[in-house]
C-alpha cells in the first residue's frame, strides 16, 4: 500500500526572491540503493500587507516604548508573517544599529529625531514614521536642600539629592526676598549685610542630553 509522507519547513526572510524546491531520498532497511526524488523549482514572492502595512504605536519619547504592527494578509497568521520579516528602525533615515526587533525603546540620540520602520524586503508596505521623539523626563527627582547657618558671613551651599538618571550638569541662581541676586550662580552664596533679615532662595538646574531641564527651588530664611 502506498504511504504518503508529508513534511513542511518555514520560509524565512532570506528565502524571498529566490526559489526552493524539496528532494526526498527512499530506502529500505538492509538495501544498497535508494530512490532519491526532485519537486520543481517554487518561487517565493514577497508578502504584500494590507493597508496600513505596518503602523507604530507607543510612547515617542526618549526611554518612551514603541512597537511597530505589521498587517496580517488573508491565508497567513502573524507568526508566518514574522518569519519573513527583517525588522530595521531608522533614526531620521539612517539604520539604528541593533534595532532590529518590532519594539523599539528611544535613547538620548532620538531625540528630536523622527524614526521610521521597515520591515525588510520579504514585506511589500508603505513607509511608516512615528512622530518626532521628544526629550525624556527624570523619573526621580530630588528637591534641593540648602544647608548652612542663615547669618551675614555664613555661606549656604544647595545639595541637589538624588536624580535619575544623574543629570550631565547643573546651573545655579540665588535669589534674595524673590528677586535674582547678580553673579550669585555657584552651587554656594555667601551672604552679606543686604541679605539680613531677607528671604534667601536657591534654584537648582538640572540638564542631560535627550531630557527637558528640570528647575527645582528651595527657601531659606535668614535671622
């Protein structure tokens, strides 16, 4: 009685353009010989995906998350669709070196940029753009404290506390009863006769490449 035999394998990215065909060789246990048989050659076209092809969705932030969705055509699931893929983002048309998943999660380097997808030759589908990738925000931050004795000759000194990420670099700015003290820009002030008896206020300015400054104030009133 004949036996019929079935055997698949999954078209991969490489596979498109080019073409595959199945050679199944037969023997019988205890014999020299074998029969060895030959399928004719099968293109392997390209997947067109339905309209919208891909679309991103997401958090288009630096640190933010994105996940590109590829469009699943009729007759194939999304795991088969996947298989033929080659995921590539790109930062303002230039490949992101290692970016080659369907998640992609912005650096510092994206920000302001605008990121595109591409799914590789195997997908036939428009281009797709996320929107421009604003700065990120620190997750963690801590207000100033200002430490010193409030008396004319002490000096007061702002200690920032813990951020996160650490900002790259902070400005300074005294203000005396609201009103900005000139030069007084250093992380330290020593106050004067003109601060006795005056509300004394240190602002703390953090900064990093990708993030929006951060402005945080703290009080202290002089005896």
């Amino acid at each position: 009685m004949p036996c019929l035999l079935f055997s698949a394998v999954t078209v991969g990215a490489d596979d498109v353009g080019g073409q595959i065909r199945v050679v199944v060789s037969a023997s019988l246990w205890g014999q020299y010989g074998y029969t060895e048989s030959m399928s004719a050659w099968v293109s392997v076209p390209a997947v067109k995906l339905p309209a919208p092809g891909v679309t991103i969705t997401g958090n288009a932030k630096v640190y933010g998350y994105l996940t590109a969705t590829l469009s699943v055509p009729a007759g194939l699931d999304q795991y088969a669709v996947k298989d033929i893929a080659a995921p590539q983002w790109y930062r303002n048309g230039t490949p992101i070196k290692g970016a080659t998943s369907l998640g992609y999660q912005p650096v510092p380097a994206d920000a302001d940029a605008v990121l595109s997808f591409k799914a590789g030759p195997g997908l036939i589908h428009p281009a797709v753009q996320s929107a421009k990738i604003g700065p990120g925000t620190f997750p963690l931050v801590a207000t100033p404290i200002i430490k010193g004795t409030p008396k004319p000759g002490s000096t007061l000194t702002v200690h920032v506390g813990g951020w996160q990420p650490t900002p790259s670099a902070f400005a300074y700015q005294w203000y005396r009863s609201g009103v900005r003290i000139p030069g007084a820009t250093a992380k330290s002030y020593k106050l004067t006769a003109s601060d006795a008896g005056k509300t004394i206020m240190g602002k703390a300015t953090g900064s990093r490449t990708g993030f929006k400054t951060t402005v945080l104030a703290s009080v202290r009133a002089l005896r």
